[in-house]
C-alpha cells in the first residue's frame, strides 16, 4: 500500500462528512433533542453534544481542520526560513 498523503486523507474525510453530516445532525435533532427546542445542533459546544456520531463528526471536522490549517502555517514558516 502506497503512503497516504494528508491530501488524500483530507478528500477522504470531506467526502465521508459531505455524506453523513446532514443525516446525523437531523437524527440528533430528532432523537437527543427535546421537540419544543428550536435549537440548532451545530449552536451546541462540541463538549455539551450527546454522544453519538454527530459528535464524531464535529468533533473530527474541527480536528481535522485546525491540524491541516496548523501544519499549512507550519509549511509556510519552514519555507521562509529555510
């Protein structure tokens, strides 16, 4: 198997979320929150979210794009010193 590159991690990961987010986040409006609520879940802290795949979501969305925004600076900075 060939070195998987943070590109290729990346597509895959949006990929997977573009398809499952919006189901998780209406099956967790649906089931974990109470019907009169008129609130959003993605206005809820990740820490404050049930546990369930929505909160995977989010929480390996966030991940996922604040190390790749890390690492693209880090790059940046290495270039310019370098």
């Amino acid at each position: 198997m060939s070195l998987i590159v943070l590109k290729d991690a990346d597509k895959a990961f949006t990929a997977l979320y573009s398809n499952w987010f919006v189901n998780e986040k209406n099956w967790y409006s649906e089931n974990l929150l109470n019907i009169n609520d008129d609130i959003d879940p993605d206005d809820i802290p990740i820490e404050n979210l049930e546990d369930c795949d929505y909160k995977n979501l989010r929480i390996l969305d966030e991940f996922f794009h604040n190390w790749i925004s890390s690492y693209k600076v880090a790059k940046l900075n290495s270039k310019k010193k370098g």
